[in-house]
C-alpha cells in the first residue's frame, strides 16, 4: 500500500515570522484525514521567506 504524504503551507503572522498555532491548525487538519506524513517547508516555496 502506498503512502500519502502532502504538502503543507506555512503560515506566517503580520509580522513575517512563522505563526505556531496557525501551523498546528494547519497539521491538525492535514492529519484529520488519515495522512502519512507531512512535507514542510520544501513544496510551496515559504522557505525563500525565513531566514536563520
């Protein structure tokens, strides 16, 4: 059987910076469906906005 992992946005607050409970809604509702696993920061492309 294969396995179903998917993309997840990151969501940022109005400040720019990562918000932690929005990004937890996010997963909470992406696992609700029975997902394998979650792909962060790669797919759509918000790590150009973070830095270290």
């Amino acid at each position: 059987m294969a396995e179903v992992i998917v993309p997840a946005v990151t969501v940022f607050d109005h400040n720019g910076k990562p918000d932690p409970e929005d990004n937890r809604r996010v997963i909470e509702y992406l696992l609700s469906y029975g997902i394998d696993g979650i792909l962060v920061l790669d797919f759509t492309g918000e790590f150009t906005e973070l830095s270290i």
